[in-house]
C-alpha cells in the first residue's frame, strides 16, 4: 500500500514538472507570437481599425496574418517538447540520492539480511521523495520575459475589452475581416438603389439610401441598382429563400441589376465582401371591396338607380356592375355581362356615389337579374359584393314598327348557342361547282338565330306595299341580311345598332337620336375628364358637346312645333331663337361658357358637375303650347298670361322695377367685363363671348343687327337680359322708353364714355331707382309695392361698391374697381331674385295656382327667381375663370421661354393635367 502510494507522488510531482517545463518551452519558442497577437487584438478592441481607411485597416489585417504565420512556423521550428524523463531528471537533481532514479533498482542479494537493508533503504527514498518540489523556472522566465510581458499584456486586454464591453465582439470581428475589396478600390464604390412602386399604387420611387432598415415597399415593387465597379458585383436577396443573381453591363460602363419583391427580403450588393445591405418589408396588397349602400331601384327615363360605395388601398381602377339571369340559359349557364359603372375620380381610395345607368339596351332587358358590383384595382385583383335580385328595366315600345324591331334584336342578343361548324365542300373547288354550304349559312346559326331572319321574312313580306315607312322596310331587310350573311355569333349580332336606331326612330321621332348623340358626347367629354386627357383632345369634345346640345335642342323645338306649337318662343335675353345654339337665353349660353372655361383651365370636378347639370337640363326640357302670342318660354317668372290682359296695379309696379333693376344688372355685368379686359391691356368691349362681333351690343351675336334681324330673317328679342334676371312686361317700345329715361337707350349709350363716367351713371340710375321707390339711405319706405321686398340697406350697399369702384376707375386701379363692381353685380343679382320671386308670388295668388316654388321652366328647373344658372354647382364667375385662363397661359408662356431644363420640367408639371 505504501508503494502504491509513492507511486502516486512520483507521478503528481513529475507530471507537474513536466507542465511546467512544456509552458516553459512554448513560450520560450512562441513568445514572439503571443507578444504579436496581443498586440494586434488590443488594437482591435481599441477600434483602431474602425478608425483607419478600410484599405488601411486590410492592410494591416494582412501584415497581422502574414506575420503571425512566419512567427508561427519559427515557433513550431524552435519548439522543443519536453519528456517525462526529463522531468524526472529535473526532480532527481534537487537530492543527490536521487530517489526518483533509486526507487527503480531492484536488490542484487536475495538474503534476509539483504532484504532488510534494502526496505530500509527504500524508506529513506521515499522519504526524501517528499522533499522534492517541481522546479522553478523564475530565471529562466525572466530572461526570456524581462518586463513581465505575460501578464501585463493579458490584464490589459482585458481592461480594454471591459472598457469595449458590447463593441468588442464586433471591433475584433471587424479586424479579423477587414474589408479587402477597399484594396481593389471597392471604398470607393457607390451603389444607387431605388424602389419603383407598381404603377397602380400611384406611389413615388423610393430612394434606398445607406444605413436604411426596415423600409416599408408595397409587394411586387421592382428594386433597381446601379453601380460603378472594375467588375460585375453580385445581387443577394435573402428571403424565405436565397436568391443570388449578377449584375449586367450598361452602354454607359456601369452595371446595374432589376428585380421584383414579393417578401420581406433582406437585399445586399456583393463584391468581395459586402457592400450595402437594406432589409425591404413588402406590404400585401388587399383586394378591393365593393358593396351596394343602395339596391338597385328603377329610376327617371328607366334608369338603374344604386348607390354604391368602394375602397381599396391603392385605388379602384374600374367599378362594373356584373348581371347574370336568375333563370340561366341551359346552353349558357354561367354568362354574366358587366357593365362600367363611372367613378368619381381617376383612382379613388375611398369613394362611395349613386350611379344611374342605361341598360335599356341590355339584351337582357324585362328579365329577372341578379347584380353584383365588382371593383378591379390597378393589380387586377377583383372585390365583389353580395348579388341582388333585380328586373332591368325595359324601354316601352307601343309602334308596332318599334316593337318588331325590339323583338327581333333581342331575340339574336339572347341567344348564347354558337354557330355550327360548316364542313368544307371539296366539289366547290371544281371549276363551274357551287359552294351550297356558305351561300346558305343560316343553315349552321344557331335556332333563336333561324327564328329572327324568320320574324324578318314575316314582316317584310309585301313590305314595299304594307310598309308605309320605306325607310323601316329597308332597315328590315338590311338586318336581313346581315343575318342571311354572318358566319358566326358575333356578326349576327351586327344587327343590334340597326334596329336598336330603327325602334328609337319609329318611336320617339328624331329628338331620339338627338338625346343618343348628346348622351354619347356628355360620357365622351366626362372620360376625358375623369382619365386627364390632352388639352386638345378635351376641346374636341368639347366642341362636340355643344353641337350635340345645340342639335337636342333643335330637334326639340321642331317636335314642339310639330305637335301643336304655335311658334318659337322668342327669347327674352337676346339671344337666338328657339332651335338656335344659344336656346334658353343667356342663363344657358352662360353655362356652356362656364363649362368651356372650367375645361380649359383643368377644373375638372367642378367641369364634370356642370357637365351632368347642363345634361339633365335638356333631358328635362319640355316646350307647351303657351299663351302670349309665343312670347316667351312658358313657366319663366314674370310671363304676362294675355297680351290683352291689364296686370294689377302692383304687380305691373314691381314688374316695370324688376325691369329696371335687371337693366343695371346687365350694364354693371358688361362694365365689370369691361375693367377685367382693361386690367389685362386689353381693348374695352374687344374679349366678346364666342360668336360675338366687336361692338356689337350686349345680347347680339354674330351677325346680327341692331334692329332685331339676323341674316336668316329670324326675330331676335332684344333686351339683353343676364342670368339672374328675368325680363317680364315692357318689352318693344316700352322698353325703349324705358332705356331712354334711364340713360342707356340710343339717346345716350351706356357704352360711351371712359369706365368711370359709365359706372358713375349706373350709380345715379340705382339712386333714382332707390329714390322713386322709397329706398332712400336711413330705410326709409313709402307705400310703393317695394316695400318690404327689397332691403333699404342692400340698395345703400350696392351704391357704396359703385361709388368704391367708380373711385378705384379714377385712381387707375382697375383691378380694386373690378372687386367692387363684382360685389354691386352680385347684390343686384340678389335683389333681382328677389324681386322676381316676389312677382311669381303674386301671379301665383292672382291665378289661384299652388305653391310657385314648385314651378317648372322649359328646362325642368324650378321657376322661382330670375332663372337658376345651376345654383347647386359651385360655378367660379367670369373674373375667376378669366384669372385662371391668364395664369395659365403665363404658365404656357413661361414654359416656351424657359432655357432650364430644371424650370421647363418644373412647369410642365405645372401644366400637365391629374
């Protein structure tokens, strides 16, 4: 046992020996090493090279490398391991028993005595065993490590790496990986990225600039790279899966790369290492919803009426309105049409509106439906609401020609199967051969197809005796043939515009087509609108709009007189007769100007509601037989009953003032547009509505003559009224002698004189006026019928304007004297309405009518006040919209001039139309 336990000592104490001359020897071999490599990572942790150039930092990083292996194969050359004999040696040395050496002989003498001695002998080894200790090695160490090298440097890496703390693992990481493309010239790389929204979201590019995380893209957005470098880098995009891809080669020496994002995708440009590095967070896109706030109803004129509401994160880019048959066709179970439904804007995010559609049309017209919106967005996802039940309405044919042409279209339209396929006739090919199966076609239609060329036949029959409409029979027949013709679903179908036009016709007479082409102008003008279209291509249609007005309106006239009309209602605001352009006075030609005007200077909501108004206007419009010799429009306020018939005292009162005040109204207009054109260096009288002749009076058009006469020998009215007037009694020669007593008639013209002197006799007519009828200043009232009807204060205000503007004129300030004449324009305007509501009261009362507010005009308006100039639209005046057309040919102007290229930009878009 006590051998057993020496053993034990001898091994401790020689394996710590040999511990220490092994870490004696490696630091005697590797010293150099380790002094290097603490230095090395104290720099590191210092973030010395985080403060250097990169290329420095590669450099130094190198030389580290470089010299730490010649260090390291010195190392391993000079290394020499020591034994455990050496070890034991170095115990051994310190006794000079040498115990460790001792205790492995063995006795020569096998004797007792021997024996006894020899256990004797070992205890004392063993004993002396104990005195032994691992040697030190403090000399040698201090020769090799004078300054204490070994546990300074340790200390002090560790105090550098405590002052650190979390930067040291990236400072040392850092310096072990410098970035060794800055020696190719990588530092100097610039890597330009953008992100291209998808079109349909209407977002800007989003420029990815360095140190950027997180940016928030929409999904299917296009990353675009461009870089300058000795040669093509790499694109990696790390997503659920690692996209790796090059760069390519431009004309221009750069190189650039392109690639969509679907997913959340960290982006990196490498080239020998990392460049740049952006984490991109792709946002879905959710398709749009759509929803009906109000069912489909039938609504005016048959039409389907719902109101609608649609979202969508981008915009809706189209809204259609799907019909399907609640019974379906066996042969087409799953036919379904959809039909645009208009948006308010070009891509709303939010938008909710009534839309009245046509489907009168509709080949599916009187059968029951059901209706679904579906909202698309610019993706081309697709949002649809819940389908409702739903009759479309039908167009109520009673002429017999009408109906057949009805019966016979829809039954082609409705009609899903296709055409048989014909089999080819090989004897055709012969000479002097008949091709039977393409002269009769009809043979492969499908039989809803056979029936209508059968209901042709029929009809037709005799038709040049029984027809009495030659024109209809041809129609028939042309759609006969067309039928007799067509090869396949689609060219059948070719008979649907014919027909249609032939029923329209036969029923309605020619005021139809008429409304068909004004219908088809006001939606042409309202897509261009609505899509920001060209400037010319809006004045195009434009133009055609208000030949298409101006045509409806005709054609409405003549079916008037056709069915009972006497004569033309002359116009009392000195405009055209009826069926002429400007039909309605000039309350309509006002608002086709407004129109024009709002579309030229990119007015485009407020364009498009003026456009849907002036539409219903002459869809309502309705001419009757009247009294009055045909003197005026039939519901206009003021309209004397019988020429013959005497008007009560008060009523002729306040008829002969409202004509009074209507006359100042129209001079103070015509002076308000006289100082608009002298404020832009132009000749007073010279900026003439179109159509106009210069100096010519307000309320004449080109060509007509003072007198009354135009070229074509028509009558014209002439007393000039505006909007916001309406002329009543007094016309012909008490209107002469009206304009004679108050200044303006051909004794002395309102229109001579310098702007001030005109405005200064306007202010002396509306003080005579006040004074007559007891309006003086201090709201002093007579007896006169005005009393109560018009507001002392009002007149008093109206002439304070005048007297400001007539000041402004002498000081030369045209643009102070306009601002005043608009405000006197538009208290008189007021107190005209006024006015005129007060006479339709009293006419009203007189004879026994119900309430005159519900009056109707030709024009379906209410016939309260002096005409309504569509009062529920926000119409910009005629100085607002001239400032606007000057802004924007100063903007025209400038961008012609303009040498910057920076400045032209900026201006055009300025200039381009949303």
């Amino acid at each position: 046992m006590a051998d057993t336990d020496g053993m034990k000592a001898i091994n401790a104490k020689v394996s710590a020996t040999w511990r220490k001359l092994t870490l004696f020897a490696l630091g005697r071999a590797f010293w150099p090493l380790f002094v290097f490599t603490c230095l090395f990572i104290a720099m590191a942790l210092a973030g010395v090279f985080d403060r250097v150039q990169p290329a420095i930092g590669a450099v130094m990083t190198l030389v580290f490398f470089l010299g730490g292996a010649l260090l390291l194969i010195r190392g391993l050359r000079r290394y020499d391991a020591p034994t455990h004999e050496a070890a034991r040696d170095a115990l051994d040395r310190q006794s000079d028993l040498r115990p460790l050496t001792s205790l492995t002989d063995r006795p020569a003498d096998p004797s007792r005595g021997a024996h006894s001695l020899w256990r004797r002998h070992r205890e004392r080894l063993l004993a002396e065993l104990g005195n032994l200790r691992p040697p030190s090695l403090t000399a040698a160490w201090k020769a090799l490590d004078p300054y204490f090298l070994r546990a300074i440097l340790p200390a002090a890496l560790v105090a550098i790496a405590v002052i650190a703390w979390s930067d040291a693992p990236g400072r040392v990481y850092r310096a072990f990986a410098p970035d060794y493309g800055a020696l190719m010239g990588a530092d100097d790389m610039v890597v330009e990225a953008w992100i291209t929204p998808p079109e349909h979201t209407g977002r800007a590019p989003i420029f990815l600039k360095p140190g950027l995380d997180g940016v928030r893209i929409p999904k299917g957005s296009e990353v675009t790279l461009r870089t300058q470098a000795p040669s093509a880098p790499s694109l990696v995009m790390k997503g659920r899966k690692i996209h790796r891809q090059a760069f390519n080669a431009t004309p221009d020496g750069a190189f650039e790369a392109k690639a969509k994002v679907m997913e959340d995708t960290r982006l990196s440009v490498r080239w020998w290492g990392e460049r740049t590095a952006w984490r991109l967070l792709a946002s879905p896109d959710d398709p749009p919803t759509a929803k009906f706030v109000a069912i489909p109803s039938m609504g005016k004129q048959d039409r389907v009426e719902f109101t609608w509401s649609a979202s969508d994160d981008y915009g809706v880019t189209a809204l259609e309105l799907a019909i399907s048959l609640r019974d379906p066709n066996p042969a087409a179970p799953d036919a379904e049409d959809r039909v645009p439904v208009p948006l308010p804007g070009v891509t709303p995010t939010d938008s909710s509106d009534t839309a009245q559609l046509d489907l009168t049309r509709h080949r599916w017209a009187g059968l029951p439906v059901n209706v679904r919106l579906i909202a698309t967005d610019g993706a081309g996802q697709e949002g649809t609401s819940e389908s409702v039940p739903f009759i479309l309405p039908e167009k109520l044919f009673l002429e017999p020609t009408a109906r057949v042409a009805q019966e016979v279209r829809v039954t082609v339209l409705r009609e899903p199967r296709p055409y048989a396929e014909l089999l080819k006739n090989e004897d055709a090919l012969h000479q002097d051969a008949l091709n039977t199966a393409a002269a009769n076609r009809l043979a492969a239609a499908p039989p809803d197809v056979q029936k209508a060329a059968l209901m042709l036949d029929a009809i037709t029959f005799k038709g040049e005796q029984y027809m009495p409409d030659l024109a209809a029979y041809l129609a028939f027949r042309t759609a006969r043939g067309v039928l007799a013709a067509a090869s396949n679903k689609e060219e059948a179908d070719a008979i649907d515009p014919l027909l249609w036009a032939l029923a329209l016709k036969s029923e309605y007479g020619s005021s139809a087509d008429a409304l068909r082409r004004l219908e088809a102008a006001r939606k042409a003008l309202e897509q261009a609108l609505r899509d920001g279209a060209s400037e010319d291509e809006i004045k195009r249609r434009m133009e055609a709009f208000k030949d298409a007005a101006n045509n409806y309106l005709a054609a409405k006239m003549a079916e008037a007189m056709a069915n009972g009309m006497d004569e033309a209602p002359s116009n009392e605001d000195g405009q055209q007769s009826a069926g002429g352009p400007n039909l309605g006075g000039q309350d309509f030609e006002d608002m086709l100007k407004a129109l024009q005007d709002l579309t030229e200077t990119g007015a485009s909501d407020q364009a498009r509601q003026l456009l849907s108004d002036i539409t219903n206007m002459l869809q309502n419009l309705e001419f009757q037989k009247g009294g009055a010799g045909g003197k005026g429009m039939p519901g206009m306020p003021g309209e004397k009953a019988d020429n013959d018939e005497e008007l009560p005292p008060e009523e002729q009162e306040l008829t002969d003032a409202m004509k009074r005040l209507s006359d100042i109204l129209r001079e103070q207009r015509q002076l308000n547009d006289d100082t608009l054109a002298e404020e832009r260096g132009e000749r007073p009288g010279s900026n003439e509505a179109p159509g106009q002749q210069s100096g010519a009076q307000p309320g004449q058009q080109q060509g007509q003559q003072p007198g009354g006469e135009d070229p074509s020998g028509d009558q014209q009215a002439g007393d000039g009224s505006q909007p916001g007037e309406t002329p009543g009694e007094g016309s012909g020669d008490s209107q002469s002698a009206d304009n004679q007593e108050n200044g303006s008639g051909p004794g002395r013209p309102m229109t001579e004189g310098t702007l001030a002197e005109r405005q200064a006799r306007l202010g002396e007519l509306v003080e005579k006026l006040a004074r007559e009828k007891g309006l003086g200043q201090g709201g002093e009232t007579g007896d006169d019928a005005l009393a109560g009807r018009i507001d002392p204060d009002a007149m008093e205000d109206i002439r304070r304007a005048q007297r400001q503007a007539e000041d402004a004129l002498n000081r030369g300030n045209s643009r102070s004297a306009a601002r005043n004449q608009e405000q006197a324009t538009q208290l008189l305007s007021e107190q005209s309405r006024e006015l005129a509501k007060a006479l339709d009261a009293i006419r009203a009362a007189r004879n026994g009518e119900g309430d005159p507010g519900n009056a109707k005009d030709p024009f379906g308006r209410n016939a309260s006040g002096s005409g309504s100039n569509g009062d529920n639209v926000n119409i910009p005046d005629v100085g607002e919209r001239q400032r606007a057309k000057d802004i924007l040919d100063e903007l025209r102007r400038r961008y012609n001039d303009a040498d910057d290229e920076d400045e032209r930009e900026y201006l055009r878009r300025l200039l381009e139309r949303f």
